[in-house]
C-alpha cells in the first residue's frame, strides 16, 4: 500500500516562542535559538515537530506531536518511526515516548547537506516534511529565521490545551455555494406511517388509567380504551351483537336440519342451497362486528406514538368518529413554507440542513437518510407560502408536530470560500476567525461572511481556499489571546 502524505509545512516560532529549548540542552539557556516547526497532514493524523536547524554532524533533538484528526486527541499508541533523507543519505530511527501521551522524543545527525525531508510513520501512514541540512551552523540558523512565523495578531494555544478540550482544525473550501433559504418546517408523519383509531359503534368511552394520553408509546395490538353501548336506548351494540349472534345460530340450525332431510330427499337441494346461502350471509354478519356483548375494545394497530387523542373517558361517540391517532415516526415529511419569489431557486434543490428550535445539533438532508421531495405547484388562499416537502428517517429523533429549523439549498455556480460556520467568532458586530500558524499559533483574521445552510458559511472576504482553520474551540483560543499568552509552549510538561 502507497503511504497518504498530505499537507505538509515548515515554519519557525518567533525568538520569543522559544521557551521549549530546555527539553533540548538541559540547564542551558538558548532564548534566541531558532526552532524549525514542522507540520503535517495524513487524512487520519497531525503530525507537529520541533526540530534544532539541521547542521551536518551535530545532533538535532526532535519533540514531536501525533495528534489523530477523529477526534483531536493525542495518539495512545506507540508505534512511531521516523527517518532523514538527504540527497541519498537516509537514516531512521524509533521515536521514544515522552511519557505524555502523544508526545515523542527523537533525533537527527545529518551527514549530508542539502535538500531533503523528514517523515513520520504512524500506523502505517507516512507524513513528510521538506528540509534543508547545512554545513555551517550559521547557514542552519539563517535559514530557519527565514521562515519564522510572525503576527502582530497571533494567539498561542498549546497542545496540551487543546487535546483537553472540545477542539478542531479544518481547511477552508472553495467549493460551489449557491442561494441558501432559511426559514421553519413543520415535522409532520408520513403517509403509511400514521393510522387512526375510529369507533365502530355508537357508545361511551371508556378509559383505563394513563392508557390514552398523547405522547405516549404503544405496541402494535394493545388495548387503548373501550366503547360501551351496552344500556343505551338506540344503538345498543350489545343487542346488535346478540341479534347477530342469534340470527347466525338460527340459521346454522336450519341449514343442518335441512342437510340432514336432504339425504332422504324430503328437502330439494335448492331449498338446502338457500339455507346455505342464509346460513353464511348470517355467519358473515356476525363474524364482521368487531365488537363482543362488551363493546368495541380499540387496539393500536400500529407500534408507535399517541400523536392525538381526541375524546375524553365518559364521552359519548357515534359510529366511524376517530378516537385516536398513533405515528410509528419512522418516516417523516417536513414540510417547509417558503415566500414565492424563492421559486426559480427551488427547482435546483441540492440539499437541505436541520436544526431543533431549542437544540444545538444540526443535521444534513443525507445524514438522516432524506430526500427532496420539492416545492408544490400550488398554493391556497389562506397561505400564500409555497410549501417544500423534504422525507427523511426519524435518526434526529424529531417530534411530529413540532417545528424545526431549516436551511434549503439550492445549486450555485461560481465556487466561493467556505468554512464551517463553528469557526466564526463574533465581536461587536464584527467576525473574524483563528487561522492556524502552527498547530499551537493562530493568528485572529476578520472576514465577512455571506450566505449560510447552517453547517458552513460563504466568506466573501478575508481567506483563500485551502487555509486551516479553528473549527471547534475558537472562544477558547480567543480567551487565550485575551489573557496575553504569548509562549506557545507555556504548559508543555514533557
């Protein structure tokens, strides 16, 4: 398998960042010894080293950091190596936990100059670095001055901070983003996953307790309450159901009493077909009361929610009157009302995003397994809102009835910046965002957002595709800034 290299950058930490010189040369002080910063990318993990400037024949001291990209948190294994290529020299070695997790000690004696690279192999993924070796120590350090990392606005924040908190980096698109539409939608059931409970006979309604309240959650065949007709003057279902019983019996007896008269041919058989004939009529009757001497038992026939309940225990109701109404919410439309100048735009839906009202998670039309069903082609009198129906799994666990956010969007054409919109921090009305340095130095960048699906936000100004970016933790990194911590290595404590 080909090793993934991905991203890779070389930087140098200003004079004053230089704090971590201790962990190379104990008991000496180096405050204006330059540190390469080496930075990259696999598609499952961060790698973020400090190195001395590469100088033939002297030893380099390596710290490195192995941070996994799922989650943000330093790597718990141990299974770190590393290697120097210079021209066709190439040396390798084992990196040695530090004893902090995630962090590693290794080194480098060049024993050529020029160009070459540093690369990292974590479980497999390769991750190099260009670098560049020299023969005098002066050179060494002229060339890492020259790529030092300065900002008048810049934020350290360590990565023993950051693997402790709710923290996240991502680089910036260019993708296209067309004409986003926010507005609410109603979580109603779909069709097929909603049934209602209706009354077969006229009679009272009787409740046991807690067994008919909206909200709750019922199993396919359980009994919800009962009609009682029994009593009544007109619409006694417990005489309907003895008068169907009798009429069956009476009927059964004649057409075997006939039977048997027919083996000596006392009966004809027309007159035994005619009994049959009111013998089943009778029993066809009888067996299609769905209701005993008792009354109607009403069952759920379906497993799901009471989403209605619209009679009360004593209440009288007549034949084909709903009682009730049970959604499995396995399925769900949300439908969405959206003005009517939005309409050239819906006819190119790509896909929508959700949020509760109350809630901050927000879901994607394709994480819930959803599909655009489209705008109506109508609308009514009382509402002039076009409605957009989008069908979607209950994975969001989404209440039928309730409303949710939504944003729709629609196809663009023109490709613009775009950063998740949990990187945008504002301040006075103002937004900026903490675009990444180092690994461990941001620099506070003020942009102007634009449109919004509620997942990610078009910048019209301020950024280039491709830069990387705080994406979880931005508050925090701009608390960091606020204290004045400028050491990007106050707190390292390998």
């Amino acid at each position: 398998m080909l090793p993934i290299v991905l991203a890779v950058s070389v930087a140098l930490l200003p004079a004053c960042h230089n704090a971590r010189n201790d962990h190379h040369h104990e008991g000496e002080a180096h405050e204006h010894e330059p540190v390469l910063v080496l930075t990259s990318y696999s598609s499952d993990w961060e790698i973020f080293a400090e190195s001395h400037p590469l100088v033939v024949g002297e030893e380099a001291p390596v710290l490195c950091h192995v941070t996994g990209l799922e989650d943000f948190k330093p790597y718990s294994g141990s299974n770190v190596t590393a290697f120097l290529k210079v021209g066709d020299s190439v040396m390798s070695t084992s990196a040695e936990p530090s004893g902090t997790p995630g962090i590693f000690n290794l080194s480098f004696t060049p024993d050529a100059e020029g160009e070459g690279s540093i690369g990292f192999v974590v479980e497999g993924d390769t991750l190099t670095v260009p670098v560049k070796s020299f023969r005098e120590e002066e050179e060494a350090h002229e060339y890492a001055e020259s790529l030092e990392v300065k900002s008048s606005n810049g934020a350290a924040f360590p990565k023993e901070k950051s693997w402790k908190v709710d923290f996240a980096t991502e680089e910036c698109r260019i993708e296209p983003f067309g004409r986003v539409i926010k507005t609410m939608a109603r979580v109603m059931p779909s069709q097929g996953e909603e049934a209602s409970v209706s009354a077969l006979v006229d009679g009272i309604v009787s409740i046991p307790g807690g067994s008919l309240i909206e909200g709750r959650e019922v199993s396919k065949g359980e009994s919800l309450c009962r009609i009682v007709g029994s009593g009544m003057v007109e619409g006694n279902s417990a005489v309907r159901y003895a008068e169907a019983e009798s009429e069956c019996n009476f009927a059964r007896s004649e057409y075997e009493r006939k039977l048997k008269l027919s083996k000596d041919r006392i009966v004809s058989e027309s007159e035994l077909q005619r009994a049959k004939a009111e013998y089943e009529s009778a029993l066809a009757r009888f067996n299609s009361l769905k209701f005993s001497k008792e009354g109607q038992n009403l069952v759920s026939p379906i497993h799901g929610c009471l989403t209605e309940v619209r009679v009360t225990n004593g209440q009288f109701v007549r034949t084909g009157e709903r009682i009730a109404t049970v959604s499995s919410s396995r399925k769900l439309n949300l439908v969405a009302e959206v003005q009517p100048r939005y309409l050239g735009s819906l006819k190119n839906i790509t896909g929508a995003t959700f949020k509760p009202m109350n809630g901050d998670t927000a879901w994607t039309l394709e994480a819930p397994g959803g599909t655009a069903i489209g705008p109506g082609s109508a609308v009514s009198q009382d509402n002039p809102l076009v409605p957009v129906t989008f069908s979607v799994d209950n994975k969001a666990d989404f209440i039928p009835g309730s409303f949710v956010q939504v944003w729709v969007k629609t196809a663009g054409e023109a490709p613009v910046v775009t950063v998740a919109s949990s990187a945008l921090v504002e301040e006075l009305g103002n937004f900026f965002v903490y675009k990444q340095l180092t690994p461990e130095y941001f620099e506070k960048v003020p942009v102007v957002p634009g449109a919004s699906d509620g997942l990610r936000t078009e910048i019209r100004e301020g950024l280039q595709g491709g830069e990387r970016l705080v994406t979880k933790g931005a508050v925090l990194v701009k608390l960091a800034q606020a204290s004045g911590a400028l050491d990007p290595h106050a707190g390292h404590t390998h």
